[in-house]
C-alpha cells in the first residue's frame, strides 16, 4: 500500500490510468497453465523437480515451477499471458520493461505458441525494452547524494522551474495568463516537459538528462512546440477579436488556398500525419509522433513568420490553416499524454 500510495502520486500527475493486476493476482492461475503443458507432455521436470518448458532457440528453459514447489516471474508472466489471451481476448500484447528482459519475453511468447494460445498472423506479442536515464556526468541519474531520483520529484522540479520563468512574465506583464493560471499552465509545461524529453528517443537507448535541455524554448523539447500551439492559438483568437473572423464560422464556408511557399510546406506536413500514426503503431516507437511534431511546428512558425495572418487578403485562408495545423498538434499531445496550452 505504501508503493501504490507513491505510484498514484506519479499517475495523478502524468494523468494515466490504471488497472492494476500485480503478480498475486495471477497466483491462483499458475497451477492450471503448469498442468496445461504437462498433459500436452510440453513439461520437463528438470534435476530436482523443477518443472521447465523448453523453447527453439534458447539454451535454457523457462521454470514455471521451481525445485522447491514455489513461483517465479516464468510461472507469473506464462499466467499471466495465458489470462490475456483467453480471458481478455486481447490480439495484441505488448510489455514494456528493462531491455535485458528481451530475451525472457521473446522465450514466454515462443512458449505461448508452442502451446497454441497465440496464432502467428492473428495474435501479435511483443516486448519493448527501455534504457537508462543517465545525469550529466554520464552515470546513473541520481540526486548529489548519490540517492536514486524519484519521478515525482523530478516532475515537481520542473513545475517549480516553469513556475519561476511564467511567473517573471506575469510580473513584467509579457504574459497572456494570470497568476490563477500559473500552476495549471506551469503543471502542463513541466509534466510535459519530461514526457517529451523522454518519448523523443528510442526507449531502448540510453540518454542523458538535462534540466536545461529538457525544458528549452528554442530546441526539441515539449515547450517549443507548446509555445508554438499557444502562438497559433492565439492568432485565431485575435481574428476574432480584431478583425471579426470567426474560425468557427469560416470552417463551414471558407476553404484553405495554398500560395506562399511556406503555406504549402506546412500543409504537405500535416498530409503526413496519417502516415506517421501507421508508422507508429507499426513499431511502437513514440519519437515518430515527436519528430513529425517538431516538423509541424517549425513549419508553422516558419508560415507565420514569412506570411502575414492577420489583416492580409488571404487571412481567411491562412486563418484556417492554423486551426487545422492546432487541430493536428492537439491530436499530437494526446497521443503523447501532453496538455495542450492554448495561452501562455
């Protein structure tokens, strides 16, 4: 209860949800998987009892039952992918841990369909493994005291950073929030921060941390590319304000025209984000969505930059090319877990 207690302290801030089945709950479901494979004569009962599934490949097997009559992550994960297959339905498993832990999955998914539980062609069973974050000096991040750093302690630290930078902005009045806004707009920048930070990479490298890097404005990072929404945003909002053009009016009757070169730079990236999504949920891998997310936003401030919005003859047009490339940010930040900020 202490560990969970901590964990939901991470969950609430990350905003995930949860369904816990920890390692008792599969306890109950151990014995029938171990006599599913003896009666199909799949179990080998090793040098002192120990009961084993061997599988093509690997030099050693897999003891769902060990010497002693107890359980271990073999008999745990075989139960549990069995509860996932049958129980569940589920067609496509993924488990993301430590990358040393590869070559276990690969000998349980092996095992799976020795046994016939997962089809190849219709099932899909995978493992993804995760490297580790490494401090500046190259070695395992931990505090000055050579302590491991908890997460929730990392994501406050860089609230409390984005707390200090809006806050000097509210005071100099360079801000578009207020001071009620501050924590919600700051809890969205810091949190979204260190997600980026860290889905912008291949999981199964490892990389350094940098407080610095993570939370740069000009560089690869989450508050870029917030920075960039909130710029686009606020666009639309001051042509309603200032000229009368209602986005949402101008979506049913207007239509976009591309002219200037960076118009249609922009708008052959956001062609590309159906593609991006297929890439992804191909591999798995987070960083296609990140890096097709840095590319949008360059473009769209390259547009804004080079192509006057607001007053111009195509303001219309270049109006509603920024809603649909917010639109397609937005779809961006969800799939990634980052809250989008409309002002900052």
């Amino acid at each position: 209860d202490i560990s969970r207690k901590e964990f939901d302290k991470v969950y609430d801030r990350l905003d995930i949800t949860v369904k816990e089945c920890g390692e008792s709950f599969y306890n109950d479901k151990i014995p029938p998987v171990i006599g599913e494979f003896q009666d199909k004569g799949m179990l080998s009962v090793e040098e002192g009892g120990a009961k084993c599934i061997w599988v093509p490949k690997y030099k050693i097997p897999l003891m769902v039952q060990k010497s002693d009559g107890g359980y271990g992550y073999d008999s745990t994960d075989m139960a549990a992918l069995k509860y996932r297959l049958h129980t569940i339905g589920a067609k496509r498993i993924i488990c993301i841990t430590d990358y040393s832990q590869a070559d276990h999955f690969k000998m349980c998914f092996a095992a799976a369909e020795k046994i016939g539980w997962a089809e190849p062609g219709v099932h899909r069973l995978e493992h993804i493994g995760f490297g580790t974050v490494m401090g500046e000096d190259g070695k395992r991040f931990k505090t000055r005291s050579g302590e491991t750093v908890r997460l929730v302690d990392l994501l406050d630290e860089a609230v409390r950073r984005q707390e200090g930078g809006l806050g000097e902005r509210i005071e100099a009045g360079t801000a578009s929030i207020t001071k009620e806004d501050l924590h919600e707009t700051a809890s969205a920048l810091g949190y979204g921060a260190v997600k980026y930070f860290d889905l912008r990479r291949n999981p199964t490298t490892n990389y350094i941390f940098s407080y610095d890097r993570m939370l740069d404005l000009k560089g690869n990072t989450a508050i870029y590319l917030l920075y960039a929404h909130a710029r686009l945003e606020s666009i639309i909002s001051k042509g309603k304000t200032q000229q009368g053009k209602d986005i949402e009016e101008l979506l049913k009757t207007g239509k976009i025209v591309i002219g200037h070169p960076s118009e249609r730079n922009l708008a052959l990236y956001l062609q590309m984000f159906a593609d991006t999504i297929e890439t992804t949920l191909e591999d798995l891998y987070p960083y296609h969505i990140c890096d097709f997310l840095y590319s949008v936003a360059t473009a769209a401030s390259e547009f804004v930059t080079q192509c006057k919005v607001l007053g111009s003859p195509e303001m219309e047009s270049r109006l509603l090319l920024c809603r649909a490339t917010t639109v397609v940010m937005r779809q961006c930040f969800d799939l990634l877990g980052i809250r989008a900020v409309y002002r900052i």
